[in-house]
C-alpha cells in the first residue's frame, strides 16, 4: 500500500479474516477443502486447478476479471464483512491447539 497498490490479492490456505481498509483485499483460498469451510468469506477458490475442474488459464481469467471488477467498485468480501480496520495481528507460530 505505501508503494501505490490499490488491489491486493492475498493467497491463504489457513482461512486468514485478513482485509486492508485502505485497499481492497481478495482472498484466494488455495485448497477446495478451505474454501467449503469459509466460502463467505473467500472470493476465489484456487483448488480447482489442484483437483483439475480448472486449468491455470481459466484460474487466471478469473482471477483477473474480479480484479477488474473489484478495481471498478465491486466489493470484495473482505470489504462486505467490513474487516480491515485492525490489519495488524500477530500470528502464531507453530503448532495451533
């Protein structure tokens, strides 16, 4: 953001609640698994590539034609749920109980 991103893509494939005020922020989920628990609050799941009902260029068109729709006021879901105000959240480290 300091550098002049407006759009940011943000790849989890722990289901991150991560969302950037100043920006935008699109979740994709990196695993199917990942994205039936939280789909609410991911915009793209990109475990279509990994079980093959996807191509890495039909992935890619879709990635890139929501970035032109959330860069021409489509809100993101990050955006829906209203996260971005507390960006700062240490992470675990480890093991997670």
């Amino acid at each position: 953001m300091a550098g002049g991103a407006n759009l940011i893509c943000f790849t989890t494939g722990r289901g991150s609640a991560y969302g950037c005020a100043p920006a935008p922020s699109l979740k994709l989920g990196t695993n199917t698994a990942l994205w039936q628990r939280q789909q609410e609050d991911i915009d793209i799941n990109c475990g279509t590539v990994i079980d093959g009902s996807q191509s890495i260029e039909e992935l890619g068109e879709e990635i890139f034609s929501l970035m032109l729709a959330t860069a021409s006021g489509q809100r993101s879901k990050s955006e829906l749920h209203g996260y971005g105000q507390n960006e700062f959240v240490p992470w675990q480290l480890g093991a997670i109980t």
